[in-house]
C-alpha cells in the first residue's frame, strides 16, 4: 500500500485562510512519495449562494492561493495520487464536472491521478470517510447522491442562507463553541447594530427550512432510490458487502431534514413558543383576563420547567459520541480496522477509531495530519512551524 496523509476540515474559501492554505502546500510538498486524502469539507463550497456554479467557486479558490496551486499541481505532475472525499460542506465535489473543473484549475490534464470519492476509501482495512453521514444535522439522505440545495441537510442549508450572506464564517464555525450568551455577545460585537437585523433573520430562515422538511419527503425518498440503485456497484468497487453498507444505512441516525416534527425540536421551537407563552399570558390577564391570561403564563412556565433538561440535551455537542458509535456500526459490519473520521472538529482517537481534527483550525500548538505508513500503521503527526 502507497503510504497516506489524511487531513479533514481544511475549509478553504469565505475566510481569511491563507495560512492554512500555505500550510498545507508545505504538507503536500514535504511527502512527495505518498497519497494527499483530503477527507472532506476541504472547501466551504456550502458558503456559495444556491445559484453559485461549484466548479468556478473552486477556481477561484484555488487561485487565491497560488502556493498550494503549485504544490497539488506538482505532485500530480510527478504521477503521485490525491484523493478528496466530498464532506458536508463541500458535497458538491462529488457533482458532474468538478473533477475536470478541478483539473483546470490546477492547470492538469485529464490523465493526472486526481480523484474524487463518494462515501468513502479503502485502503486496506483503514476506512476513510468525513463523519458526517452520522450527524443528523449534516446527514444527507444518501450518500452516493449529492444533496442540492433544495435538498441539502439543515445544517448546511443555515450555513447557506444565514452564514455565507453574513460573511459570518469566522464567528459562527464552531458551533458547539461558548455559550448562548457568549455567542450573542460575538454576534452583537461583529454586527453592531444589525445583530438585530441577523439575529431576527436567522430564525425566520430556522422557520423557512422547518416548513421545507414538511413538503419535500418526496425529493428525499427521491434520492434514497437514486443512491440505493448504484450501492451493489459502489461496494464492488470498495471491496466491501453490499449488504454491510445496507446495515450501516439503516443503523446510522435519520438524518434530521427528513422529519419535521424533529427538526421543529432541534431548532428550538417548542421552547420559544413557551417562552412566548409568558409575556402573551401578561397582556392577556391586563387586557382580557386574569385568569386567562395567568393560565397561559403558567402554561409557558411549566413547559419550560419541564422540559428545561431535554432542552439542555438537545443544545449539548453529541457529534463526537454519535461518529465513535458510527465508527463502531462501520468496524462492525465492515471488519475494518482502523475507522478515520474528521467532521467534529475535535481530535479523538480509541481502539479502532481515530478522528483527524481540523487541519483548518487555529494550531493549537501545531496543524495535526495522520500519516499510514505501507503496513496501514497510523500515527498522528505535527505540522513543523514554518
């Protein structure tokens, strides 16, 4: 087996990320002999407006950093593979005529040894895939199909809508970071006084997407079809059961864009609907009655009350437990052994599993790839500072 380095979440584009960008030409140069794998959400394609053509969004990217051109460029001219596998912000790469787009951009040929890989690879028991096919928020419906942005999981129709026409991008990355409040502060203090414009936005754009789940089953059953007729050609290709992916298909968790009833909850509706409930009750008792207007006040209340832990849980970060049990479905039903995820953000590693990080994060205190040696050896590496 070619020796590998693996890195995920690099998310070049719609920030400020030319020492990323550096970086990672320093990487790719460093290992001339071994497979650049760029493990999803290598570009923030998901930043793009819906009418955005994904191929010219990566040229323009890709000339932006004219370092990590070359680099690319030149391992692919040495005959040296690099593999990108499409994650949830950048699904896109996996659309008709990214691939030669690509090429064009790096200045290549047809021929050079540049792939783009659904799902996941193979490379001898070590699994690689982006994680996202197990976050609800992020899933999409199949992932031999790439979702478009009528279908897109409700996650990244946020990042599409909401984030990209804020150029929120820095602040809003990590969602999972600091509290409620602290977020709010963040917002106020890089919006200013249109954190109001923002703020009442982002909840109408919350309401738009929950009406959308409702009324689109049809185009998600749709591509579960599409994705479920090339799966036997996609595991003879992978070397894997097809039966096996049909169990991790039907284990991992419902992607959330297919109910409307859960992504009402996740988003929070119940509680700001109670929350309502409260000042409406005030009016109510001085203007029509007071015990009416206390009934629905106490109502409010109580659900708040009663629900207060639920709410905490649906608000906490269970990313990184739910891809350790993807990890474990996938080592399960697939005899790998090793499972690479990245997606969370967050480096984790436990028998049989290890989780990448984010290459496009600030260094703390260096960027981390993990390198497989031709015995499938893993091993987590810095980044020497330039």
């Amino acid at each position: 087996m070619r020796p590998l380095i693996i890195l995920s979440d690099v998310h070049l584009g719609h920030r400020s990320c030319d020492d990323v960008a550096r970086d990672l030409a320093r990487l790719v140069a460093a290992h001339p002999e071994h497979e650049i794998v760029l493990n999803g959400d290598s570009f923030n394609l998901s930043c793009d407006p819906p009418d955005c053509n994904p191929g010219a969004s990566l040229a323009s990217v890709v000339a932006a950093h004219p370092e990590l051109k070359a680099a690319l460029a030149d391992h692919l001219a040495a005959g040296r593979p690099v593999t990108l596998i499409p994650g949830n912000h950048d699904a896109a790469l996996a659309g008709p005529g990214i691939r030669a787009a690509l090429l064009a951009a790096l200045d290549r040929q047809e021929d050079a040894p540049l792939a783009i890989e659904p799902w996941f690879i193979r490379r001898g028991a070590v699994h690689i895939e982006h994680g996202h096919l197990y976050d609800s928020p992020n899933s999409p419906s199949h992932p031999l199909v790439p979702p478009s942005p009528t279908t897109e999981p409700v996650g990244i129709a946020i990042t599409r809508r909401w984030v990209g026409p804020w150029d929120a991008w820095d602040t809003f990355a990590n969602q999972w970071t600091g509290t409620a409040v602290e977020k709010l502060g963040m917002t106020v203090g890089r919006l200013g006084w249109r954190a109001g414009i923002a703020i009442a936005e982002y909840w109408g754009i919350l309401a738009v997407i929950t009406v959308e789940v409702a009324a689109r089953g049809r185009l998600y059953r749709r591509e579960r079809v599409e994705g479920d007729a090339g799966l036997p050609a996609f595991a003879e290709l992978r070397g894997v059961p097809a039966a096996a992916l049909c169990g991790v298909l039907d284990n991992r968790p419902q992607p959330l864009h297919e109910s409307a009833r859960a992504t009402f909850l996740r988003f929070g509706f119940d509680a700001l609907l109670a929350l309502s409930a409260i000042p409406i009750g005030v009016v109510l008792a001085f203007t029509v009655s007071v015990r009416s207007g206390a009934a629905v006040a106490i109502l409010g209340l109580g659900y708040l009350i009663a629900a207060r832990k639920n709410l905490a849980a649906r608000g906490a970060n269970h990313m990184p437990d739910e891809l350790r049990n993807g990890a474990a479905l996938v080592s399960r039903l697939t005899d790998a052994r090793l499972v690479i995820f990245g997606h969370t953000h967050l480096e984790d590693e436990m028998q049989g599993y290890l989780n990448l990080g984010a290459f496009g994060d600030r260094p703390n205190p260096a960027r981390t790839f993990v390198h497989i040696d031709e015995q499938g050896r893993a091993e987590r590496r810095q980044l020497p500072v330039a």
